[in-house]
C-alpha cells in the first residue's frame, strides 16, 4: 500500500480516529509521494505521521480537499470483506433499535458508519443505496450485493445524482441495481403512510433524519393550534394533526413540497384540519406576527443556513430572526421546537441564538429537552460532524 505521511503536527485528527484527512495536511516530500508524481485516484493508501508511524488506512482522491478517506485506524486488512462486517454491524444497530409502526430506516450513514461516503436509507422493501465518494464507488458493487443478499429488498436503487460526485470524478446517475425503478414509494412513519419522492425529492426522498422528533410532537400537539413552518413532505404537520390538534398549518417555499404534504395529509384522513401555505417561512412569520395571529404550538426546521464556517453570522441572524418570530406568535404555555441541521452551528450557540430571540420577544422560556437527529444517522464520538441536527425543545412560561 502507498504510504503517505503528514507534515507535522496536523496528526491530531487522524491519531484520535477521525477519518478525514485534508490536502493541506499531507506532505507531498515525504513517504512514498516523494518518489511518486502522481496516486491514482480511488487508491488505498496507509496515513503516517511525520515520523513515519501509522495512524491508519484509507482511500486516496487527490481531486477531493478532503484526499483521504479512512476506514480504519488499525492493522486490518482493506478488502471486501471489511466493507461486508461493517454493512453487518450498521444493520445490526439498526435492527436493536426499529421501532414496530416504522418501516424506513437509514441503514448506513457514511462515516458516522465507518463506511466513508456510502449512504443507505431503507423505504420500506425499498432500499436507496448513494455513493459520495470515489474509493466507495469501487466498493458499490459488493456493498449493494450485501444489502441484497441480507434485506431481501424488492428493489434496490443507485440514487447517484448528487452533485457532490462531481468533484469527487464520479458520473451522475440514477438506476435500479435490483426490481423497478420507482419515483414514489409509500413508507410507514409512526403509523402515517407517507410517501417518499426519490426523483425529485430532497435528501434521498425523506427525511429519516426527523421522525423520533416528529413522534415527540404528538405531546404537545393535542387541542393545539400548531405551526409546522419548512415543513416538506409534513411529518411535523402530520403527527400533530393525528395527535389531536385543533388546526395545523403547514408552510413550505417549495411547491412540490406541499404537494407531497398535501397528498400525505389526504391518505391518512387528516386533511379537514389542515391548511397548507406556499410561502416563504421568514415572510409568513413575518406576516403572521403583523397581523396578531396566534399559535400553541411552533416547528421550525429550516434547511442548513450554513454550509460553511464562514457564513456562521449570516446564519445566526436568519436564526434569530424566525425565532423572534415565532416567540412573538407565541403566548404563556407555547411550545416552540426549533431545529438547526448545520453542523457548523454549534449546538451551544445555536440555544444562546434561540435564547437570545427569547428575550428580545420579552417571552421566558423554560428549556424542556434537547434532541438530535434520530438514532440511524449515529454520531461517531471521533467524528464530531457526524452530529449536526440540533432539536431545542422550550415552553414560554410567561
Ligand atoms: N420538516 C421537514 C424537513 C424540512 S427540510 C420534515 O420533518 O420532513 C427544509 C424545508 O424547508 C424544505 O422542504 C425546503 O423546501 C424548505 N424551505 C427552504 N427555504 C425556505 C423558506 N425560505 N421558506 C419556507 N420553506 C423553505
């Protein structure tokens, strides 16, 4: 195996399991790059630090700022056998902990699965297998064969459309690997039928990631008039409304969104007490606010504000601003659940920013819980990225 060493002292991440390591970080005179012009890309190279000891193995993509990706920080062998055990182990975690009304499932989430760029998610019988990163592509083949072989799925689909694969040097395509290719599937979400979109739709088509949360909304919904603002598909909308609302109103920018929402209302015989709002979310509350209307009960869930470190305070201020917003339209006894899915906003300043919307809307709130994403999108202990949605769960006390 190629040997590539680092320059000193950028060890640090990488002796302590982290499975990232960055161009910049690798010394392009030392180990075996200092013979070699060039490492194909998809490689499997071993990391060492600048003295030549070995911090682990992974693959090589010299087009990638992140070059390698690492499968392992001991002495193991990378075959595909290695991939096999660990598509093993993350059902096997998944398996422990499925809940009996819900059928859909992440089964593998990448890194935080010790499998670098290979995501799973489970639709019922359908399984949507996504390759991020140019050294899993090699493995897709026998990662999907596993899938088959111990799932039993009636399809499997390659959902490689993610621009992402671009600058990793991989085609986009979508195809089914096994049974029909299907745009819509039905799954089973704490009892609900809701329907995925894997054409169009965002994520792989669902959003997995919220359904321990939208489950924990059924506590606060009952004979409540609840707000589900940036609802996609609704999961929020839709447990409130099954939990007893009074009203639920439900607002998405996107109007395939509210289609599906819409749709996903009628199936399950919710519709009569739910209203649907193509609106931006900043204008609506806005509005909202302007015109005294009243709520119980308040999701807010805005996509990631921030993809990068540098647009924190921009994203801070969108923050503030909806959640001012939402205390506004909230009086004593209102629940407010806000989410933050940028891991570049730290959880504690993601609570100061709500906090701090809290008392310039003169409201004070107790803090009643803080959740994550749900437990199939694991969070790695050595991969701090691997925990990025943020569930602040507060009551307006007065
Ligand atoms: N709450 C959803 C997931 C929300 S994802 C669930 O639990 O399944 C974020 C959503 O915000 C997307 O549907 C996107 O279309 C929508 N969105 C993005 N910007 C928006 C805006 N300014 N106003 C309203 N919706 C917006």
């Amino acid at each position: 195996m190629i040997q590539v060493w680092l320059r000193p002292g950028t060890q640090k991440a990488a002796a302590s399991g982290h499975p990232w390591v960055y161009r910049n970080q690798i010394d392009p005179a030392a180990g075996d790059l200092a013979a070699m012009p060039a490492v194909e890309p998809g490689s499997l190279v071993s990391v060492h630090d600048s003295r030549g000891r070995y911090l682990g193995s992974g693959f090589f993509n010299s087009n990638s700022m992140i070059t390698i990706r690492l499968l392992t920080h001991q002495h193991e062998v990378l075959d595909e056998t290695l991939i096999e055990r660990r598509i093993e182990a993350a059902l096997a975690f998944r398996a422990a902990n499925r809940r009996p009304d819900t059928d859909s499932y992440r089964l593998v989430f990448a890194e935080a699965d010790r499998l670098p760029g290979l995501i799973v998610d489970q639709f019922g019988d359908t399984l949507v297998l996504q390759v991020l990163a140019l050294g899993m592509a090699r493995w897709q083949e026998t990662a999907a064969a596993c899938l088959a072989e111990k799932l039993r799925p009636a399809r499997l689909i390659l959902k490689n459309d993610d621009p992402i694969r671009l600058k990793e040097g991989l085609p986009l395509e979508q195809r089914a690997w096994l049974g029909d290719l299907v745009r819509q599937v039905t799954i089973r979400e704490n009892g609900l039928l809701m329907q995925a979109d894997l054409g169009q739709g965002q994520k792989t088509g669902y959003f997995l990631d919220q359904k321990a949360n939208h489950l924990r909304l059924r506590r606060f919904a009952a004979n409540r008039r609840v707000l589900d603002a940036f609802c996609y598909s609704g999961g929020f909308a839709l447990n409130a409304a099954a939990a007893g609302a009074a009203a639920v109103t439900a607002v998405d920018i996107s109007p395939e969104a509210l289609i599906l929402a819409r749709a996903n209302a009628e199936r399950n015989g919710l519709a009569d007490k739910m209203q649907f709002a193509l609106a931006n979310a900043f204008d609506f509350l806005r509005q909202a606010v302007t015109e005294k209307r009243a709520y119980d009960t308040i999701v807010l869930d805005p996509p990631a504000f921030t993809k990068s470190h540098g647009a924190r305070d921009a994203a801070r201020r969108g923050y503030k601003e909806i959640n001012l917003s939402a205390f506004r339209l909230l009086g004593p006894g209102g629940i407010l659940v806000t989410h933050s899915c940028s891991y570049h906003m730290p959880e504690a300043m993601f609570i100061e920013t709500v906090l701090e919307a809290a008392w310039d809307a003169r409201r004070t709130v107790r803090i009643l819980a803080v959740h994550r994403q749900d437990f199939d999108h694991p969070v790695l202990g050595s991969y701090p990225e691997s925990h990025y949605l943020k569930s602040l769960w507060l009551e307006v006390i007065a």
